[in-house]
C-alpha cells in the first residue's frame, strides 16, 4: 500500500504489451483539500453522497459536490497514522438503508488491525454502536491491506497484508494459520470468519465486479513486478501465490500451500512503470461508454492508470490499455452509487471521470 509514500523502488523491466490509447475523457476535481484521503465510496440508498475515508481517521460526507464541515466518523484517537497506516477503508452493510450498518478498517494506537462495525442515525456514526469483528496483530507498520467489500454473496471480505517487512521473511503468505496474508470472509451477522484467498502481499484495493460478481484485486509487489488477479464469481477460496511467486516470477524457494487452487495474474506491469499498484473498478457506469466493461487500475507511484478487458483470463495474453489520464499519489479509486468511476489523490483530491 502506498509503498510507504513510494520512496524506496525502483525497476527495470517492461509493461505488458499495451493496446493503443482509446477513451477520450478527462477527470474533473470533485472535491478538493482533504487530508490525506484513500478511499471514496457511496452507501446503499444514498445517491447523491459520497462518503471519503481520510488515513488520520475520519470519514467526511459530501452531498451534491460540497463537503460537510462535521465528519461522519472521527476516530482518530484510536487509529495510529500514517505510512501505510491508518484508517484504510469503509463498507456499508447492503441493507444500509434500513439498517445503517457500517464497517471500517484501521490500524489502531499499537498498529493492529481492526475490523469494526458501528451504526450511524444518517447523519453520524454513533461511537457506541462500536462492534469488534476482527482482530488481527501486525508484526511490522508496513502491509496492512485495509480494503473492505461486501461480496455477492452477502460477506464482507477484508484484504490483509503479509504482515509487512520484505520478501515475507516469515512465509506468512502461504501459511494458513495466520490471517495475514490472506482474503477473509465475515459472516457479519454470527462473526464467523474463513479464509477465501491466500498468498497475498498486499492487496492495494480490490473489488467486485457490480454486474457480474467477479472479484479482481490489485496486488503490491515486491522488487519487480505488480499484478491484477481475477477470479470469476464462485471461484473461491484460491492461492494467489505470494511469497512462492511475485507475478508470473519465482520468488522464493517455499512450499506452496496446495488447499486452494492456484491463479495466475491476469497482468502484471514492471517496475519501470510505476512501484505500487492500486487496483479499481470494472467500469459498469453510463458517462463512459468506450470505458464499460474494462477494468480501471492504476499506480500510485507514477499516477498511471490503465484499463483492460473484464472478459480477461490468466494465461490468455490480456493487453492493458494505457489510459490519458495521470493521478499523482493514486491511492484509490471508487464508485459512485450509480457505478460512475472515481479517483482518489493522497495529496487531497477526489476527481470524477467524464466526456
């Protein structure tokens, strides 16, 4: 994630043959002046908000374009921040609406991992509300993951990082104990947690397919190279690889965890490139019509952004598109309620793409 604000790598290999430039839109600022935004989203039932996750801790509401001066969530006192620490994500419960179940992802004052539900009255998270679902001690400040995503199949599955350092020294990516690593599954309403993916290194945003239920995740890679994953809906639990492999690319000499069936990444892109994925969005909006149907990913290090094909599959020579657009410090991406895509600078800015 972030890859410690990207001061560390460099590389020297080549992206994966690209197809030629295509859409012709551009990103208009949307918001702006935020503190270190990474995430943007909208909840169930709420059309013209848009809720931004801000890495000291709080979540800021913005209606019809203007930001609300009270956050909707302040938990600062509890988060330790920043690097690639912080308050990381937000889902809103599906039933939203009714209900007004949310959850967030944070690193808290000793930089573990919670995974917490809280309420709100529409307007405000209640802080009482508060609900421990997970749990998970981080062994390093770096690899957190933090995404969190309401699955298809009515789960909320939370991307987990290696538990940092580098080259995953204690092969916690292959080791099915630990929730590091990993893509956990919650059963929000017993608690109850599985493991859908492993060998993961951090997962730098990752997301469901709205249409059809696919899953697709960008993975930070180690010295060399970044990947995309896809797995079609129903395909889980699966092995994604690390620290056996970094992309396509023997990396360590381990055992692989042999539980879960092995995918290859759909893509990977070399460090000369960028250094830091930050995976997106199957694009499923009306504003872009040349862009439907593509996958919307980016790198957080040169603020590139490429686009591939969602009929893609590993191992059938997918061709990413290089996209007009740059955001520097590209730290995530978002949808809008109505499936229109979004972007999020970590220098304070949400832009939204249009004709």
């Amino acid at each position: 994630m972030l890859r410690a604000l990207a001061v560390a790598f460099a590389g020297a290999f080549v992206l994966v043959s690209a197809a030629p430039t295509a859409v012709a839109a551009k990103l208009r600022p949307l918001l702006t002046g935020l503190d270190q935004p990474v995430y943007v989203t909208a909840a169930p039932g709420g059309p013209s908000r848009l809720y931004v996750v801000e890495q000291p801790g709080r979540i800021r509401v913005s209606e019809r374009g203007k930001l609300r001066s009270e956050p909707f969530l302040d938990i600062s006192k509890l988060v330790s921040c920043c690097g690639e620490r912080g308050l990381l994500s937000v889902a809103f419960h599906p039933g939203y609406a009714t209900n007004h179940r949310l959850y967030v992802d944070y690193t808290d004052v000793d930089g573990n991992t919670r995974v917490v539900e809280y309420r709100s009255d529409g307007v405000r998270v209640l802080p009482a509300s508060a609900r421990r679902l997970l749990a998970v001690d981080q062994p390093y400040p770096n690899h957190n993951g933090g995404q969190l995503q309401f699955g298809p199949d009515g789960r909320l599955y939370v991307g987990m990082g290696d538990g940092g350092s580098g080259g995953d020294p204690e092969s916690r990516g292959q080791d099915t104990s630990t929730m590091l690593g990993k893509l956990v599954a919650i059963d929000v309403d017993s608690g109850a947690t599985s493991l859908a993916g492993r060998g993961l290194r951090n997962p730098w945003r990752f997301s469901f397919d709205r249409r059809t239920g696919d899953l697709w995740i960008g993975d930070v890679g180690q010295d060399a190279w970044e990947e995309v994953d896809h797995v079609v809906k129903g395909g889980l639990p699966r092995n994604f690889g690390w620290s056996v492999y970094e992309g396509l690319v023997r990396f360590k000499d381990a055992p692989l965890d042999k539980s879960a069936p092995l995918v290859r990444p759909v893509v990977v892109y070399s460090h000369a490139q960028g250094c830091s994925i930050t995976g997106g969005y199957v694009y499923r909006g009306k504003a872009i019509p040349a862009l439907r149907g593509r996958y919307v990913y980016g790198d957080f290090c040169s603020g590139r952004i490429w686009s591939l094909s969602a009929t893609a599959r590993p191992g059938t020579a997918a061709k990413p598109r290089l996209e007009p657009w740059n955001v520097p410090q590209l730290s995530s991406f978002g949808e809008d309620a109505a499936g229109e895509l979004l972007t999020v600078s970590l220098a304070g800015t949400i832009s939204r793409l249009v004709l």
